[in-house]
C-alpha cells in the first residue's frame, strides 16, 4: 500500500515542479467531520459537539470519523507539494470537540480561500456505492461574498466528477439542483441542503459523501489507512480542487447513435462508460478513443468524433486533442455509422388499389454493403405513408423502429381518407442516424369499401348519401363513382326511388341496400348477416318527408324542381 502513495507522489512532483514558484499563496480549510469525545476508529463517531452523530460500518464497525480523518490526510499530502498553499485541519486527532458552526468560523479565522468538508454516508444495508457533493445555493451567513454561489456550484460539480472517475462508476444521470448534464445516477450533485458548515462558511465551499459505509465490501476496502479506496477518494478531491482552482472546464466525452448513447468509450487509454465526465484544464494533451461494439442490440462501427462547441469534425476513431480553453464546457462525441446501404420498397409501387379496413401488404429489403469488419450495422426500418403524391412530406407515420431484415414486409389495416395519389415510403437507419430511404414510383390508391347505396363513397350509407343523389337528380351535382352505388334498390338504375328506398331504409327500419351484381358486377357483395357495414344517423329529413313512396317521391321532385330545401 505504502508503494500506492510513493507513486502517486512521484507523479505530481514532475507534473507540478515546474508551476510551483509561479503560485499565489491561498489557504485551503479541509474539514474531516464528526469526532469528538469517545471517539475512535471502531464503534464511536464522538460525543461531545458532535453528540455521537456519524456513519457506522456493518461488520467491523469502522467509524465515518475515523475515514474522514484519514481521507482528510492523505488530500493534505497531496496539496502539500503545493508550498504557497498553506493548510488549516479543522481537526488533527479522532477525540476533538469541535461543533460544525466552530468548524465554519475556524475556515473564516483562517482568511481560507477554499473549504472543503469530507464526509461519508451510512445509507440502508444493501443498498448500491454512491457519491454525492453538496453546496449551499442560499445566502450564506452572515456575509455572503458569493450570493448566486455559482462558485460553489462548479466545485461541487468538480468534486462530484473527479471523485466518481477515480472510483470508476459509469452510470447515466441524476440531480436534484435542475438540469446538471452528464452528471451520474451514483453520483447526486444536492444544492437544497445547506449543512452549518456551508451555510457559515464565507468562502468557496464543497461537502462530500464519497462512499456508503453501510455495506460489507466498501467498509473493508476503508479499513487500512493506506487502503487504494482511501487513495482514490483524496486523489478524485485534490484534481476536483486543482482543476477548479486552474479555471479547468467541465468536459463531456460520449457516444452518439440512433437511439441514444451509451456503451465504451477509451479516454487516455482507459476504458470508460458513455457519458463519461470530467475537468480538463486549457492546453492539455488527451486521447480519445471510439471503439467498435455492440450498442442497441446491434454492433456499431466508429464513424467521427464530433466537438460540439466549435462545430469540428474529425474522421478517424483514434483523436488526440487539445483542450481549447479552460473555464469553459468541452463536449466530445463519437458518432457511430453503418452505411453504405440502400434500400428498395417493392410494394405498393404504383398502380395498386387498397379497400380500407382490408390489410394493405408493404414489402421492402434494405441491404447493406459490408463495412471493413464485414458486420451489417442497419438496424431499424420506419414506413410512412402520404395520400399527396409525395407532396405532403409523408406526414403518416404508419411503423417506427422494425427490426431490420433483408426482406421483409409488414401488414398495415388500411384506414381512410380515401385517396387516388397515396405514395409510401421505407426509411432503414444506421446506428446513427445515417439514412436510405425509397418510395413508391407511382401512385395508388385507397379508397373506401363499394357499398350499394354508398352514394358519397365515404365508406358508410348515411343521410348524406340521401342527400349526395338529391343534389346529383336536381342540382346537377357530381354522380355516385362508380354508377351503381348510388342503385340502393337493386333494380338495376339510378333514380329518384332509390333516394326513397334509403330515406325508409334510414328512418323507417326498410331494408339494406342491395347489390346486383347481375346488372353492375358489384366488386363487393353486401355485408355477411353478422356484420353491420352501414351506419344510420339523425336527418333533417326524418321530419321533413312524411308518407308512403309515392308522396314522397313528388315531394322531392316538387321541392327541388322549384328550388326550395
């Protein structure tokens, strides 16, 4: 273990030694909570000030108190190489009697420039290794030189970033202080608790909860002062102190493909989850790295690496950067690719007549040319639908997301409007969102099932067909397309007893249209007498026309002849 921290003090003697002489001299207050009377490295947290208050280890017992001291140590150590940052410990030893409110007025005594609280969290038994990284967003007491305290905001950040990198988690997002991107679910960046020692504390301030005790693995791996855990933890607090104290930016680097992000990605060489978030400060040198692997069910190859904020590309998988700026947000993303490929629609292709409520059949193939590691990386096929010739920009969206295959079609339960320009398009993705895409080459149509007595074809026989023949018999309106729907009665013509025959069908309980095929060649028979394919609706005209067939068939005759309604 004593080989871990001779290492680590050889690395930052050759980064620093040549910035030393060049420091301001600022004063670093580094709090180890809890403590106090009784207090020691098993079983007691300290009485006193602290009144026994502290996370506690559920096998061996090991105190928060006893960690805190230690990780507090080892930060110190490593500050130590800086020699014009001069260090205040709010305590030195397990049994100090010191309140939080003295630990805050101890930093402001001090003139400290920084404040940095290190704690640990006891949460229930079982549950998963979390970090999380406190600051106080409300005015602090009783002068606050900060009052917005995005100061303490972005060493919160730090802190929250570089301890988690250290510990390795590759988890998604989470935060109770509003949009914080790129944070972690294991990692909780909390504003709304303001601890005494924040809310007292004058200057920059951060509290951090790097690691649930509570749990048998992350207890024994504390236990030793000279344990890697307790390394990481100081060394994850010293670079988020140093990068905030460097102006470092806040860096995102993260995969892009079609439905999301996620999977590996290698940064310096070390492989790491997607989104993976750190501070990197103005001139330095890193590696990034996209791989080639399984993402979404599907395997990706790297196509470009994209920065975000200048908007620049980079061809190659393997990109050596240099940060640009320093307090600033860097975003590097890894776009993923899977072309080239096409893909080819067979049906409908022009020309074909679809009934709504049938089943229209689309059938497609998209193929793939293989990539250098011959892998197929199509992986999702959308259709949709437009009733314009194409000219509607296929605002129908009949399947989203189809597994891809290489031939393939689906089943789509036709629906209306009817229309004679109806076009459909199969868009296939790649694991980004690299498109091919094909259309029908002609138009075809839909249109609504042929029901005697249909007269408007809107699918149903109701009042408006009534209406639909009145206008064609006495405006000189449109005809029924085609001729025969407007035949309700069967005999074989269109005429002025058909509009009867629908008007007592409607109102009176007759009987259904009839079609002839005899005498039209009716592509559709009448409904099975298990079905009811006509709807019947409320009329005007069920208190206008009164009588037997041939009163009625006058009436209209007479009403529209002179205009009337």
């Amino acid at each position: 273990m004593k080989s871990n921290k001779l290492i680590a003090g050889l690395v930052l003697v050759i980064a620093l030694l040549l910035e030393i002489n060049s420091f301001a001299q600022y004063i670093i207050c580094i709090d180890p909570g809890h403590g106090g009377p009784d207090a020691g490295k098993y079983w007691e947290n300290g009485g006193g000030k602290n009144g026994h208050n502290g996370a506690m280890g559920p096998y061996l017992h090991l105190t928060e108190q006893w960690i805190n001291l230690e990780v507090a140590r080892e930060l110190r150590w490593r500050i130590g190489f800086f020699p014009n940052f001069p260090m205040v410990m709010t305590r030195e030893t397990d049994t100090t009697d010191i309140s939080t409110v003295e630990r805050a007025q101890m930093a402001n005594d001090s003139l400290a420039d920084w404040y940095i609280s290190i704690h640990h969290q006891g949460l229930l038994p079982g549950q998963f290794q979390r970090t999380m990284a406190f600051y106080c967003n409300a005015p602090k007491t009783p002068v606050d030189p900060f009052p917005d305290r995005d100061t303490d905001s972005l060493l919160a950040k730090k802190t929250l970033f570089w301890v988690q990198n250290y510990f390795h988690y590759a988890d998604g997002c989470s935060s109770k202080c509003g949009p914080a991107p790129d944070c972690k679910d294991r990692g909780i960046l909390e504003c709304n608790t303001c601890y005494d020692v924040l809310r007292y504390s004058t200057m920059v301030s951060v509290l951090s909860e790097a690691s649930n005790i509570n749990n048998d693995e992350w207890e024994e791996s504390l236990f030793d002062a000279n344990s890697v855990h307790i390394s990481d933890e100081a060394s994850g607090l010293y670079y988020a102190w140093r990068s905030y104290w460097q102006g470092a930016g806040i860096v995102t680097v993260k995969t892009k493909w079609l439905n999301g992000d996620g999977g590996q990605l290698r940064v310096d060489g070390e492989i790491r989850g997607s989104p993976f978030v750190t501070s990197w400060a103005q001139f330095e040198q890193h590696t990034l790295q996209a791989d080639y692997q399984y993402l979404g069910g599907y395997y990706c190859e790297p196509h470009h690496w994209l920065e975000v904020e200048t908007g620049y590309t980079y061809p190659s998988p393997l990109w050596i950067i240099v940060v640009p700026a320093g307090e600033a947000t860097h975003t590097y993303i890894a776009y993923y690719k899977g072309g080239p490929y096409y893909a080819n629609l067979f049906t409908p292709d022009g020309g074909d007549l679809w009934i709504v409520g049938d089943t229209g059949v689309i059938i497609w193939n998209a193929l793939w040319s293989q990539t250098s590691i011959g892998v197929d990386t199509i992986t999702l096929i959308d259709v949709f639908l437009d009733r314009n010739s194409g000219n509607g920009g296929y605002p129908e969206r009949l399947f989203t997301g189809i597994p891809r295959k290489d031939y393939a079609g689906v089943a789509w339960k036709v629906t209306g409007p009817a229309s004679n320009k109806c076009r459909v398009k199969v868009v296939a993705h790649d694991c980004v969102d690299n498109t091919a895409t094909d259309v029908s080459s002609y138009d075809f149509t839909i249109r609504f099932p042929n029901i005697a007595g249909d007269a408007n074809t809107d699918g149903n026989v109701t009042v408006a067909d009534v209406v639909y023949l009145v206008n064609y018999f006495f405006k000189g309106g449109p005809p029924p397309d085609p001729l025969w729907k407007g035949d309700a009665n069967g005999d074989c013509k269109v005429s002025v007893s058909d509009v009867v025959y629908l008007i007592s069908y409607l109102m009176k309980g007759g009987p259904p249209p009839i079609c002839k095929d005899s005498c039209w060649g009716c592509m559709r028979a009448l409904a099975k007498d298990d079905e009811k394919p006509y709807t019947k609706g409320p009329s005007f005209l069920e208190k206008i026309f009164k009588g037997d067939k041939e009163s009625i068939e006058k009436k209209i005759e007479s009403d529209f002849k002179s205009g009337s309604k």
